[in-house]
C-alpha cells in the first residue's frame, strides 16, 4: 500500500468518527445541559413515555404531580424530545414576553393539514404580517355587529335545552354548548346559517367534531404524532375524509360571498358605498373584513382567507363551548353565584332579552364578568401553552439549548399558591379592581399573553358574557359530579371525560 492510499484511508476513517462522534458529543453535551433542572427519572430512548401512558386524565394528573414534587419548572422527556414545563409567572413572563421564541411547539404541526399555517401556527414573517393584518378586524366597533347573531344563538340555546328541563338524572351540557358555539361562530365567522342547534346531523357538524376528537387524541397520545405511524392508522383515513368535507364546505362559502362581495361593489358607487355599509353591517362577517383587506387577492389570497376562517372556527368553537361548560359547572356548584348574577341583569339591563345590547352595556356587568375570569383561572380552556426553542434561553440560573420544548402548564400556573390564595376556591372577588394590583401579570393568563396573546379574547368575552346572561336569566342550574369524577384531561382544550352533567329547571 502506497503512502497516497495510506493518507486517503486515513482522511476518510477521520471523516467518519468526525460525522459519527461530532454529533455524539453535541447530543451529550444537550443532554447534560437538562442536569441542572429537576424532574422525574427517565428511561434511555424512552425517556418518561412509560410513565404517561396511562389514560388521559391519568397523564394530566401526574403533570401536576410532577409539579408538586419537582417545583414550578421542571423537565421530562418524551421519547428523545426533551420538554420543559412551566408553572412559574417569572419564567413564562420571559417566554410570552420574548420577541424571538414565539414559535409553537411541534405538536401544533398536527393541526397544519386543517388550519394550514394561518394565525394560530404560523410563525416568523408570516405571522407578524398576518397579525397586524387581521387584528383591526376585531376592533370594538366590529364587534358591536356580531353581538345580535352571538344573542339569537344564545336564545335558540335556551329553547333546545327545554327539553332537559326537571329531567333529574341529568345531562352533559358539553354537546350542547358545542353545537351552539358552533352556530354563533360560523354565523360571525362566515356569516352563514349553519343551524346546528337545530340539525346536528349535518355532514359539516359532524366531520368537524369527529375531526376534533381525532386531533385531541394526537395531542395526548406519543406514538400517533410522528406521520409516519399515523398514516398507518384507520384515523389517518377519518382525519383526511373529515379535512375534506370541512375544506369543501368551506371554499363553498367563501366562493359565494366572494361572489356577492363583487357584485355589491359593482352595484353601487363610491359616494354612497359607505353610507349602504352602515346600513348593512350587521350582515357582515369576519370573512367579510378579510375580503375587504386582501385587496381581490393582492394581500391575501383565495387560501389564505381560508385558513383564516378554518383557523377562527377551529380555535372559537372548543374554547368557546368549554368555557361555557365550564362556568355552568362552576355556577352549579354555587347557586348564590348565578342569583348575583341575575341580580346584576335586573339592575344593569332590566330588560335583559328584550333590548338592544351593546359592548358598552355588557361591560357593565362586573360581577359577571369576574365570575367569568374566575372560571377561566379554575378551569383554563386551553389549558397548556407551547413554544418550540430555537435560539439558546436563559431562564432562571438554567440554559435551555435549542431543540427544546416548553409546555407552560396554565391550570397548574392559576391554582399556583405563589399567586392565589386558596386556589382551588371559587372566588370571583379575587379580580375586583382594587386586587389586581396585587396580582402578578403573568399569573392569569387564559388568552395567553404577550405578542402571541388571543386575538379574538375580546370576542370570545361578548361571546360568553352574552351566553351565561342568558342561560341563566332562564335557568337555575345544577352539577351533579364532584370534581374528581369528571376525569380532566388537557387536550387541545380543557374537557371532562365523563361530561359535565347539571340539571336545569326554570327560573320565574
């Protein structure tokens, strides 16, 4: 063997251990950078899967457990993927509040073949351009004309749910509140009928919920996130039948209001176009505003309007009809509570039901209003917040390197004693105005904070207000299951797996 050969097999054995040993290192040295932070032992190429793998509410259990045993920040690993989790108000201050970690965590690329990269999962760019695009579209004044749809939704609530009146085994309110979220939503939204309440076998209604609950069990469930095992699944194959029925739907509405889009502008001249929009507003829809701001395609295209629209009836129906579910549960619980409210109607809006609402009149409503964010901070719709880690952070006295998860813990965050006295009591008057001084601003976080808050957080309020006002001007409502035996899991949003059943009866 000649020198030459001799220098090339050695050049080529060193390129190897450097391709081989190089990102061994890197892995150790990633690895060893977690030593300094708590949390429970993991196995190798496992890590601390086993340990989850029980039922859903089982897994949400011990992430609080887990709280309770390692602190407010600690790690966990689900297979190789490292996750931080967070209960700590600093620490998730220096995430929400950062303008460089605004990246979701990986599990939201699960909603991509739904929602494509619109508001909730894009990033960089595109979500700073998105954001500012979209955010005049919820402004008060807009919302003003959503408030007569979102209270005749109400109402068709109140009258299907008759029915159940002195029914004394009970019902789940969750399916209820669904199908009435999701007409509020698709008539604000789309500004189309969808009639749920009334037919809810329609194939829309029922591919988004089936849909739904698909992604719900990804979310929770380790070995149905990588595609690759997914697609071998039967659920792949509901997943893309329900993505198409949704789409088809979808593209259907936003053609024919496209359409009627143009031809109203045809139809009338720019001197008396402004004074007809007044005249018209309360037909207009979020997917009217978008139209109005993509320029006939120049801004936003065809596609993008949709995943705007998917991603608004996505991200409005669940936490919308949870948080309802919610507050009936918490208010069943506490009779005094819905009496104080309905106190507060009879002497804000006497004629509650029978007069014109406004935001103005709505906001009004204080005690209504604290119940409502106290319900949230028991039972947090969305009950955890997640960030993918590109750019080495510092938090506390820990360096988390790229390649990290956060998941921030929001239910364990709002029953922090650091922050709340007596967490796991219900107590409205925590958010009177003379408390909130007291209250660290990261500490309550229902809508998320910082630049990636909720955009539609003043929306979701009117929404809810208006729902709960009438519910229970009509109804005294009941729980029937302590907390314990409604098997609370965090999903993409907060549910009850054994439902959360109530009786109602009338109120006179």
């Amino acid at each position: 063997m000649d020198s030459s050969t001799l220098i090339l097999i050695c050049i080529a054995v060193a390129l190897i251990a450097v391709a081989i040993i190089g990102p061994l290192i890197r892995r150790r040295v990633f690895i060893a950078s977690f030593r300094s932070i708590a949390g429970p032992p993991s196995l190798p190429i496992f890590g601390n899967a086993l340990q989850l793998n029980g039922s859903p509410s089982d897994f949400f259990r011990l992430l609080l457990e887990w709280h309770s045993k390692f602190g407010d920040t600690y790690q966990l690993w689900i297979g190789l993927r490292p996750f931080i989790a967070m209960a700590d108000a600093d620490h998730i201050q220096q995430i929400l509040n950062s303008p460089t970690h605004i990246d979701k965590n990986l599990e939201y690329n699960l909603l991509l073949p739904f929602i494509g990269t619109g508001l909730v999962t894009s990033s960089g760019s595109k979500w700073h351009s998105r954001r500012k695009l979209l955010t005049p579209t919820f402004h008060f004044t807009i919302l003003e004309e959503f408030i007569p749809l979102i209270e005749k939704q109400s109402k068709i609530l109140v009258k299907v749910l008759k029915k159940e009146v002195n029914n004394v085994n009970g019902f789940d309110i969750k399916p209820y509140a669904k199908l009435a979220a999701l007409d509020t939503i698709g008539n604000t939204a789309m500004g189309c009928e969808i009639n749920s309440q009334e037919n809810s076998q329609l194939e829309y209604v029922k591919a988004l919920d089936e849909l739904t609950a698909i992604m719900q069990k990804r979310f929770i469930t380790p070995w149905l996130k990588p595609n690759l095992l997914f697609n071998l699944t039967s659920l792949s194959k509901r997943q893309k039948a329900c993505i198409d029925v949704i789409h088809t739907f979808t593209r259907k509405v936003i053609k024919e209001r496209k359409e009627n889009y143009k031809l109203f502008n045809k139809q009338i001249s720019d001197a008396n176009k402004n004074e007809i929009h007044h005249g018209k507003k309360h037909n207009r829809a979020l997917l009217d505003l978008l139209l109005e701001v993509s320029e006939d395609g120049k801004v936003l295209s065809d596609e993008d309007i949709q995943e705007e629209v998917d991603t608004f009836m996505f991200a409005g129906v669940d936490t919308s009809s949870v948080t309802f579910s919610w507050i009936m549960y918490v208010l069943g619980k506490h009779p005094h509570a819905q009496d104080r409210i309905v106190e507060e109607l009879n002497e804000k809006i006497p004629n509650f039901g029978h007069t014109k609402l406004s935001v103005q009149s709505l906001s009004s409503l204080d005690y209504l209003e604290r119940t409502i964010k106290e319900v949230l901070r028991l039972y947090p719709s969305v009950p955890f917040i997640g960030r993918q880690i590109y750019q080495p952070l510092t938090i506390g006295d820990h360096t988390i390197l790229p390649g990290t998860s956060i998941f921030i813990n929001v239910f364990a965050l709002h029953r922090n004693e650091k922050h709340f006295e007596n967490p796991d009591t219900f107590d409205p008057d925590r958010f009177l105005k003379e408390n909130k001084n007291d209250l660290h601003p990261y500490a309550f976080i229902p809508f998320s904070a910082g630049m990636r808050n909720c955009i539609g957080q003043k929306f979701a309020m009117i929404v809810i207000k208006i729902a709960v006002a009438t519910m229970i001007k009509s109804y005294r409502v009941k729980s029937l299951d302590p907390e314990d035996k409604l098997g609370i899991v965090g999903e993409i949003v907060l549910n009850a797996l054994n439902g959360i059943n109530v009786t109602i009866e009338e109120r006179t």
